[in-house]
C-alpha cells in the first residue's frame, strides 16, 4: 500500500551515531518488508534509511523499529480509499505517544480497550472526541474516565453494561455508543481469530435476539445516544466476502429495528482484522477492492430494505502498523542436535512475541550487518526463556555459518508483539526506535531490572 520512501543517508547520523552505510540505494527486499527496505553494501538492510546494524549497535537488542514513513503511508492510503468513512487505528495492536500522533497527524481516529491506552493517548493530546471504546468486561474506571474524557463513543458488549453505563452518565449530555453485535458470520478458514460467531465472549448475538434486546435497552435510556451498531469478525482476514455477509446480517437488524422501534441509526462500525503478509507470498486484504465493494453492498443492501446508508466505521489496527515494523535480534549460541537440528538461540523470544508460541503465527528472518557466501541451512530460532515452545522462526533458512553475535532482523514486528509482550524471567521488553528520512530517534526506552525492583514495596 505505501510507497517506496527512500531518502538519501547523510555521512553521520544524529547524536554522534556514525554511519557504515553510504547509500540507501540497493534492491527493494519486497513483500513482507517495509516499502523503505533497502539492501545494502556488507549485508546491512536499510529501513527509512537507516541501517538495522547501526540501530542495533547504538540501542542495543532486541529492537524494535518502527517506519514512521511507513506507518503514514498506510493511514493515507485507507483515508484516500475510505475518503467518507471513518477510520479507527485499533490502539491494541501498538500504541505508545509517537504513534497516537502520527495517527492522530492522518486524520484518523482512535480505538482503545483500556484505562491505559486512554490515559496514554489522552496524554499525548489525541482528541477524545475522535476516540471509541471497546471491551467485553469495562471496569468502572474505565467507564467514568470514558465519560469524563467524553470519548466519541461506547461500544456496548453486553446487557449488564448497559445499566451501569447509563448510571454514570448524564442525560444532559447523552454518551454516544453503538452495540456490538454477533451476525454469525465466519471470517473465513485462514484467519487466526474468529470473533463475529456464537459462542465468543464478545458481542451480542442477532441469532439470539439478546442484539435486539440490548437496542431496546438502550433506547430507553435518557442518557445513552445509540448512533448504530459494531460487530468484528476476526483477525487477519485476507478475503472481502465475510465483510459483505455481515453487511447483509447488520443491515436486516437496522431495518428491523426500524420497523420495531422507528429509528435509523446514521453509523455502521465493521471493525478491523484486515489481513496482512508475514511471509513472500502469502495473501493480503486487498483495501482498494474491500472499500469498493463494501461501499456498493452496504448502498444495494440499505436500498433493498428501504434505509438511509449509515456512515462505515472500520478500526484497522495490524494492518497499518504491523509491516511497518521490524524487529532486530542479537544471536547467543549455536546449537548443532545430534539428530541433525540446528538450533540459533537469540537474546529475545516468546516475551517480546509471544504469538508464535500463541497461535504458531510463521515469520520469517534475515541476516543483517554482515554479508555470507555460505550455503544457507534450516535452522530453528528460538528464544531465550525457559520454555520449549520458545520458538520464533521454526525452519529459517538462514546462512551455514550463522555465528553468536550476528545479528537477525524479523520483519512484519509492528503489531501485536510489544503491545503483548511480557515480563517472564523477569527479562525487560525491548525499546522502540522510530527511523525516517535517514534518522533513528528512540520511542520508548528498554525495561530494565531496576524497572522491576522499583515496584516491590515489601518483604
């Protein structure tokens, strides 16, 4: 989706770091890696121009670099396929200060699931009016810090909720929310998550009736605005024809609602799980294919039953941060099995990305920093914890003479690694760097021992 950003390097970089890399000018690597990625003399790859080794040397590893270029590129390119829809960056996928900005900087808005992403992206000054909240379990907290923010919308997930939201908000002020609905639509056999189907924690089902209910719940409630309905379907998805299924679904709902209660609401959310490539080949959400054809489903489907066309919501989250990343790794040891294994253990794993070890999520890894003329080999590289399953790239291709301390770069790193990542072993997660126009500037800072200890109180 983005296009290639590739300026030139300068002879040093920022903060004293020195450049071995002269030109950024190499052959694109493609598919999955960033647009920017460059290879480089010496083995080095260039990313926003900047090279992965260099970064590593002055940051340390594991790293993770964010294209800020990239990440841009890819919130244009859903504005300008999208131009009358409203587009949510899904904060679960990555969010730290730097990227509500960006984010923030394209237009778009922001979905968040927390006390933590809304006081963080609060902070960092994103408007809350522009902001929507997910969750299937919110804590009061999280509900009275929404209203006072006054967050554009509540998305409701269940008939409890619907009460004690109603409780704390005022009727003076209506809260706007829409209900987030099952329409028991399969996002298809390739996906990691299915969440738009029976028997799911999220959502209320059409099937049911309890998606019906809670519309009628709502409806009486003073201070509760209801603009429309949500539903999400799922992770990773690659083809276009679950989302018109569910367009079918959502709209009958509206129109019965309609025919029932007397309302038409003006906002249909289809939520994200727009697919992307981990590895050269696999398929990708097409967005220029899905934002036509769901466009002209939603306007026949809506003509069909005789409704207004709602305004579309979608809240993508992986698929515009996760090819923007790429994570660095350093390599500990070598390990030759007497069964023939080779085993290359590197200084991060399943702490910084736990989905390998999750859902057996395949990516792929590159040498950085040096060059090799040796025959490449399988190998498995694995993690550092203290657990089998710590196993980030089962059957690497990788070169024969893969040594300790090489460096190993894994691409598609932007989403869903840190924003998961953990604390086990008590190892701390990785910094993040954002590089872009030849210069590296760090986003967050790597989580230390001292981190740790700083938060016993007692013996």
């Amino acid at each position: 989706m983005a296009a290639a950003f590739a300026p030139p390097l300068p002879d040093s970089w920022p903060n004293g770091l020195s450049s071995r890399v002269r030109s950024p000018e190499g052959r694109a690597l493609g598919s999955p890696w960033p647009a920017s990625a460059r290879s480089a003399p010496g083995g080095e790859v260039v990313v926003g121009g900047v090279g992965l080794a260099e970064v590593a040397d002055r940051f340390g590893t594991p790293l993770y670099v964010l294209d800020e270029a990239e990440v841009r590129a890819r919130c244009r390119a859903y504005r300008a396929a999208l131009p009358h829809a409203e587009v949510l960056y899904a904060a679960k996928a990555f969010l730290c200060s730097a990227m509500a900005d960006w984010v923030a900087e394209e237009g778009l808005g922001l979905d968040v699931c927390s006390v933590g992403e809304l006081r963080l992206a609060a902070a960092a000054g994103f408007p809350p009016q522009r902001m929507l909240l997910h969750g299937n379990a919110k804590s009061p907290e999280e509900l009275r810090l929404a209203l006072r923010l006054r967050v554009g919308r509540i998305v409701i997930d269940g008939l409890a909720e619907i009460p004690r939201l109603a409780a704390l908000a005022i009727a003076d002020e209506p809260q706007r929310v829409l209900v987030r609905v099952l329409p028991g639509v399969a996002a298809g056999h390739h996906t990691a998550v299915r969440t738009g189907v029976t028997g799911q924690k999220f959502g209320l089902s059409i099937e049911g009736g309890d998606a019906a209910e809670a519309v009628s719940r709502v409806l009486a409630q003073p201070s509760l605005a209801l603009v429309g309905l949500h539903c999400h379907l799922g992770s990773q998805i690659t083809g276009v024809e679950p989302y018109l299924a569910a367009i079918d679904r959502m709209v009958t709902l509206l129109a019965e609602i309609r025919d029932r209660h007397g309302v038409q609401f003006p906002e249909l959310d289809l939520g994200g799980g727009h697919g992307v490539p981990y590895l050269a080949g696999d398929p990708e959400l097409d967005l220029a294919d899905f934002a036509r054809r769901v466009r002209e489903r939603l306007a026949s489907a809506c003509a069909e039953h005789g409704l207004s066309v709602p305004r579309l919501l979608v809240e993508p989250g992986r698929a515009v941060v996760g090819p923007a990343g790429v994570a660095i790794y350093r390599v500990l040891a070598v390990k030759h099995g007497t069964d023939g294994r080779v085993f290359v253990a590197v200084d991060g794993g399943m702490s910084d990305n736990p989905r390998p070890a999750l859902y057996g999520a395949r990516y792929q890894a590159r040498l950085v920093g040096r060059s090799s003329q040796a025959e490449p080999c399988e190998v498995d590289v694995v993690g550092r914890y203290c657990e089998a399953g710590d196993v980030l790239v089962p059957g690497a291709q990788l070169p024969g003479d893969i040594r300790a301390g090489d460096l190993l770069a894994v691409p598609v790193a932007g989403a869903y690694q840190l924003s998961m990542a953990s604390s086990y072993n008590l190892v701390g997660r990785p910094g993040v760097v954002a590089v872009r126009d030849g210069r590296a500037r760090q986003l967050i800072r790597r989580e230390t021992v001292e981190d740790f200890l700083s938060r016993e109180v007692g013996r």
